[in-house]
C-alpha cells in the first residue's frame, strides 16, 4: 500500500511537535492537549500496528481506540514522560506502522476490518466496518493533518 502521502503528513506533525518543547511557553489547556495528542497517536498508532499484523498473518484484524482515548493510560504517559520522550513515542510507533502498512499488498489493502471508535473521554461511541484503505485515507486527510495543524497552533508565533 502506498502511504507516501501519509508519512509526509506525519513529517510534518513531527516537525511541529519538535518544534515545541518542556519549555515552550503556552497556557495549561494548549500544554494538555499537546501532551494529549502525542500520547494519543502514539498508542493509536501501536493499536493499528498490531491491527496490521494480523492482516498481514491472515488474522482477522480489528481496530479498537479504546486505548487510545483512556483518559487514565493518557495521564500516567503524561505523568511519566518528557515532552521529547513523547515526540520520540510518535516518531517510533510511526516507524513500526509505516513499513507494516507499506507491505500490504492490493487484497490486504481492500481487506475489512473492525473499527471500535471512543470518544476523547474513552466512552464508546460506535463500531463500523471498513476497507484498510479506507483507514489509511481517513488518518492521511482527516485525523494526522488535524493534530498537525492544532500542533501548530500552539507554536511560538503562531
């Protein structure tokens, strides 16, 4: 599967993450939803990972956010990580998920799979039924580029 699209987003995303640091200025709600969002990508990407191997292992794959989205799991990252650690977190599970999707070949790519979606407070919202390459469009145009552009909102400058 072709992610080039993708993995130019997550550059993106990244850079804007690295371009704030512990020592960025910001107020308490910006610096919590930065601190939120990578901890988030961070486990969605893991929870996708793991999702893609069983596609690739001929299992069938499901995806739940619950993960994801646990305000408790999302807080003990925050508690016990730097911002830098954080990024670095993204970075990694980026690069675990990246080749893992690049390897899907064209019947794995329109292959389904079970999404389980929860909201920010990890409260069950719905399940759906959905191509993997229809996951892959929705992070490429809908759900990286807003973590990017609300990164880059909370850069100095900005």
């Amino acid at each position: 599967m072709d992610v080039t699209t993708l993995a130019a987003v997550y550059a993106e995303l990244l850079a804007n993450a690295e371009a704030t640091t512990d020592e960025t200025p910001m107020d308490a709600p910006a610096r919590a939803d930065v601190d939120w969002r990578l901890c988030h990508i961070a486990l969605a990407d893991r929870i996708i990972a793991n999702a893609a191997r069983d596609q690739i292992n001929g299992r069938t794959a499901s995806v739940d956010n619950q993960p994801s989205m646990d305000p408790d799991r999302i807080t003990l990252m925050i508690n016990t990580t730097t911002h830098a650690q954080r990024v670095d977190n993204v970075r990694r599970n980026w690069a675990e998920l990246r080749p893992l999707l690049e390897a899907f070949s064209a019947v794995d790519a329109q292959a389904e799979l079970k999404l389980r979606m929860h909201d920010r407070n990890g409260e069950y919202m719905s399940d759906t039924t959905l191509a993997w390459s229809a996951l892959v469009d929705m992070r490429t145009t809908r759900n990286i580029p807003g973590h990017r552009d609300a990164l880059a909102q909370t850069l100095p400058g900005t």
